[in-house]
C-alpha cells in the first residue's frame, strides 16, 4: 500500500510478502542462539553426571577393597568402609573449573551417602557373609535436583 508524505511523495510500505520473506530469518537468527545454548546446557548436566558417577565409583572401589573383611571371625574383622548402617552426608566436589570469568574458580558439589546392610544370605545351613552396599550422590543443577546411585555386594575375605 502507498501513503502521501511531505511534498505529496508516495512512500510503499512494507508488504506482507516483505515481512513474510523476513520471518524465516529471525527464526534462523533465534536458533542460531538457541542451539549453542542447549548443547551447552546438555553437556554441563553430562559433566556433572560423570563426576558424580566418579565420586560413586570411588567409595563403592573403597568398599570392595578396604580389609581384611571377616565378618564371621571372633571378634569380627570389619573396616570402616563396611560399618553397617547410614554414613552421614559427605560434601563431594562434581566440578571445579580451573579458571572461571576473572580468574575465580566456579566449584559445583554433591552429597555423598553410603549405606551398608547384610543380607544375612543362608544357602545350605552356611552363611555366606555377604553385605551390600548403596552409594547415592545427590546434587542440584539449574534448580532441578540430580541423582546418581552405584550398588555393591561384597563377600568375606576367608
């Protein structure tokens, strides 16, 4: 459409097919921003999965080999690793970039519970001394709370 300026000039205005044609390209624009950020996004929640499953696979590595592990010996022989019940919560660093913005380092931390039972596991009139164990690792990522869980089973030693 045309409309009358200064001077009785005919000016067009923007068309329907010139703002249809722009349209495609803001949406390029927008996920050209949007698409960076969401691989970011996916691969921060990847990084802090890994570290957690690392400081899992670490405390079940402890309990699977901390010894000597003699649970039916007199007086028992059980290491610290093995204590039956509930550890309180440990503070585990996930992630700690080296170098953050302005040389300030961003540190991001789980809790760490550990929780050991025996099975009491009786197979022909013998017991078999096998405990289990439970690593959970807990954390909280752009508001939404993650949780990473490692199981063990462990045997006596003799």
């Amino acid at each position: 459409s045309w409309r009358a300026v200064g001077g009785g000039r005919r000016v067009a205005l923007p068309s329907a097919g010139v703002l249809a044609a722009a349209a495609p390209l803001g949406l390029l624009a927008a996920g050209a921003i949007w698409a960076p950020h969401e691989a970011n996004t996916a691969s921060s929640i990847a990084r802090l999965y890994t570290g957690a499953e690392t400081a899992a696979q670490n405390q079940i590595d402890v309990i699977l080999t901390d010894s000597p592990f003699n649970s039916q010996t007199n007086p028992a022989q059980i290491p610290p690793a093995l204590t039956l019940g509930t550890s309180a919560a440990q503070t585990v660093t996930l992630y700690s970039e080296p170098g953050g913005a302005g040389g300030q380092t961003h540190t991001i931390t789980g809790q760490m519970v550990t929780t050991v039972v025996s099975n009491n596991v009786v197979t022909q009139g013998q017991n078999l001394n096998l405990y289990s164990a439970t690593v959970v690792v807990t954390y909280t990522y752009r508001s939404k709370v993650y949780r990473v869980q490692l199981n063990a089973m462990r045997a006596s030693d003799v």
